[in-house]
C-alpha cells in the first residue's frame, strides 16, 4: 500500500516535470529572444546615456540638470525595454497590469508628493532661464543675500548676517525678485530733516553740490532727486535719492554713511541745522489749587 502511494506521487511527479519541460523548451526561444532584447535595450540606453550627455551639455551648463535629464532617458529605454520583453514573451496582459498598476501608483504618488514634484519643477524653470547664478545679490520672500548653492529641490544663499537660508524653489518662483547683482546699479534712498527756519532752496543746493562730490555717486544712471515730504513734529523732512554703479549691499551701506558724514558737514558750515525731536507738554493746574486761588 505504501510502496503504491510513493509509485502514484512519482507518476504525478514525473509528469508534471515532464509537462514544465515541454513548456520550457517550447518557450525557450521566446525565452532567449526576451533576453536578448533587454540587452540589446540596454546597450541602447547606455550609448543614449553617453551621447545625451555630450548633446545636454552643448544647451546648458547646468551639470544638475543635465543629469536629471540623462538619467530619466536612460530609465524611458530601459523601461521599454522590457515591455517590449513582456510582448515577446507573449505576457501583453501583464503589460497591461502593469501600464494600468503605474497609473494608479503614479496618480497616488502625484498627491503626495505634489509639493516635492511643484519644487522640482520650479528648479527646473530656475536652471534654465537663469534669474540668478552662484554669487548674486538676490531678495526674495523678506529674505536678502548671496545665493550660495542652487538645486533642483531648493535654492541656499547667505544672508548679510552670515547665515545660510534654504528656500523651496516654488517660492521663489512664486514671488518676486530682485537680482541686484543683474541690474549693476542701486538707487539710495535718504530720509533728512531740517528745521522750520531753513532756506528749502538753500538746503536742496547744498544737498545736491554735496551729493555730486562723492565718488560713489553715478549720475548716469539719473539725476539727484529730491522729494519734500511733510511737516513733521520739529522738522521738514525731505527724501534724497541718488544711484550708485555698485549693487553690493557693502556699498550701498558705503554710500549711505559717506553721504550722511558729507551732509552734516556741509550743513554745518551753510548754518543749516537738523533739528532733534521736540516734545512740548502743556501742564494743567489741579482743581484744588484753582479753588485756592
């Protein structure tokens, strides 16, 4: 009885194994020739890799985004490499779960990382149309300073304090800008005050014969302008504005301290005086002092 049963699971056996044989030698080709196509795909992708990255780095030199690039060609051959495996091996409908299963899992992975993917794309835009390189002078989103490093993902730059700041790229492409270093020039903007008794005509002559003299003054760029604002609590307060060649935040603070020392220097030999702040308090008598009296 029991040599029986071994006899009939050998049979079973046996046949089932001869079945996976058949199956293989009448797959086999098919076998091979899926093979054989991966390989030949994968040279491809290889050489595609080789050639894309000479042809990527003569339209940009960004080596960032230059590998992005190479890589997802390398993965799109690689990848139709094999559905083209799946076909030869006669498994269009796996292909087919698998087109329809990296839609589901593309579409789900699209919501959760849709802020990854927006940064990504921002990065893009900012590689290639260039608002900025290493180095600038940049203000964005109440943030002012050098850019430090750029990536796809996020932009670093050092602020005039020293420290390093990292922003999503999607904000600075979502806000505005200033590249200082791109415009070369900076305009200074001064606020003074004078007292009620001065010339006003006098005080806008010395003030722009003494703005002229400074040797970070560009006139090119404009003229000296200057604007009377208010009356204001002990003085007549007026803007000065002036452009220099140099959009440094050093320089602009340069400009800035030279003008404030040439100012009062020359207001104090024209007897034009910049008042300090007054307060006048008016004192009321207490009502028992008024019965008294």
């Amino acid at each position: 009885m029991f040599l029986s049963l071994i006899s009939e699971a050998y049979t079973i056996i046996l046949k089932e194994l001869n079945l996976w044989f058949e199956v293989f030698v009448k797959f086999l080709p098919n076998f091979l020739l899926a093979l054989l196509v991966m390989f030949v795909f994968h040279q491809i992708a290889k050489f595609a890799k080789r050639i894309s990255l000479r042809i990527f780095a003569k339209f940009s030199d960004s080596s960032t985004i230059n590998s992005v690039l190479v890589q997802l060609l390398f993965i799109t051959i690689e990848l139709v490499g094999i559905f083209v495996a799946l076909n030869v091996l006669d498994l269009s409908k796996a292909v087919t779960s698998l087109l329809a299963g990296a839609g589901v899992v593309g579409l789900a992975l699209s919501f959760a990382f849709q802020d990854l993917a927006t940064n990504f794309i921002s990065g893009f835009f900012i590689v290639t149309q260039k608002p900025f390189v290493l180095g600038d002078l940049i203000k964005t989103n109440d943030y002012q300073g050098h850019v430090k490093e750029i990536n796809l993902r996020t932009v670093m730059i050092e602020d005039l304090d020293g420290q390093d700041i990292i922003l999503p790229s999607k904000m600075i492409i979502q806000n505005p800008l200033t590249n200082y270093s791109l415009v070369r020039k900076r305009r200074v903007n001064l606020t003074i005050g004078v007292d009620y008794g001065s010339d006003l005509g006098k005080v806008k002559e010395v003030t722009v014969k003494t703005i002229k003299q400074l040797s970070v003054v560009d006139t090119s760029k404009g003229g000296i302008i200057i604007d009377f604002n208010e009356f204001g609590g002990s003085s007549i307060t007026f803007t000065l504005r002036f452009w220099i060649g140099r959009s440094e935040e050093s320089d602009h603070n340069n400009a800035i301290a030279q003008a404030i020392m040439a100012i009062t220097e020359a207001y104090r030999k024209s007897d034009i005086n910049i008042p300090f702040p007054i307060r006048t308090l008016h004192m009321k008598p207490k009502q028992s002092d008024e019965k008294n009296n």
